[in-house]
C-alpha cells in the first residue's frame, strides 16, 4: 500500500479560534410552562419525562435542585443540551 501525506492546512491569519474536544454525554432538555410555572426534564430517550427517582445520571436531581436559578436564567421555553459528567462519557478526561 503507498504512503498518502497529510495533505497542507491553509493558515488563517488574524483570525481567533478556540478547539475543544467533544464531550460525550446525554441529550437533556429543559421545558419551562409559563401557565403553572412547572420545570420538566427530557433526557436520553427524548421520548419521556424524567423525575428524581426515574433520572438520568443526576440530571433531573441538578434541575431540582437549582429551579430557581434555572427558570431566571433561561425563561420559558424549551432548552436544548448535553448532560454530561461521571458514567455519561466514554472514558475520556
């Protein structure tokens, strides 16, 4: 089999860029009602409400825990992310 280089990368001049590995971790979602002011959580299956006691790596016991916070911060709606920590990534640092 023949040898194949690397072939050249153009340098960017005066532009900033930041490369961050990618985190595995579980998709999570966040929905905020306005009607009753109710939180829920969505993880993983993307398919089912998720509670303390039927959680997903701690996600649903972080929302709990930090409601408040939560509800100031993003508002209402439904907010899109990656849960990520011990048990979720596969291996790496």
């Amino acid at each position: 089999m023949e040898f194949k280089s690397f072939e050249k990368i153009t340098k960017f001049s005066g532009i900033a860029m930041t490369i961050t590995q990618k985190i595995h971790g579980s998709n999570a979602q966040i929905r905020i009602y306005e009607a009753d002011g109710v939180i829920k959580c969505q993880a993983s299956s993307r398919t089912r409400d998720i509670f303390v006691g039927d959680d997903n790596f701690g996600f649903a016991r972080y929302v709990k825990d930090n409601e408040a916070e939560i509800v100031e911060k993003l508002g209402l709606g439904t907010h899109f992310g990656e849960w990520a920590g011990p048990g979720i990534n596969s291996g790496e640092g």
